[in-house]
C-alpha cells in the first residue's frame, strides 16, 4: 500500500531496504521503533507524502504512543 501512495508501513529495515534504496519509498524518521528489540520497525511512506497533514498526524501519535 506504501510503495502506491495509498498508506504508510511499519516494517523491518531488511524488508524495506530495496524499495528504499530504489527510492520507491523513505524512512519517516531516524529513530527505531523498538529499541529493546533486535527487531526494529521503521515507518516509511512514498516521499511525496512527506508534508500531507495525515502523515504526519500519524507519526506524531506514533511518538506520543511510544512514549
């Protein structure tokens, strides 16, 4: 859904390293979702979506939930 521009994904690094190397899609943000695990999840999104409202409401939620 990510890679067409219909949502965001919460994925291991390793499963979205292609398509972020191909520019298909972009890490959010830096920091890992899990620190305690070995396992860390990123959110990426295609980066034409970096600046919409909802994208960003989402990941401010996100952090709020992590914390």
């Amino acid at each position: 859904a990510a890679i067409e521009s219909q949502g965001v994904a919460l994925v291991d690094n390793t499963l979205a390293a292609m398509d972020v190397e191909r520019g298909n899609l972009v890490i959010l943000f830096a920091e890992k979702l899990s620190r305690e695990s070995h396992f860390c999840q990123y959110l990426v999104y295609p980066k034409h979506h970096l600046q919409r409202p909802k994208v960003k409401a989402f990941r401010e939620w996100l952090f709020a939930e992590l914390n």
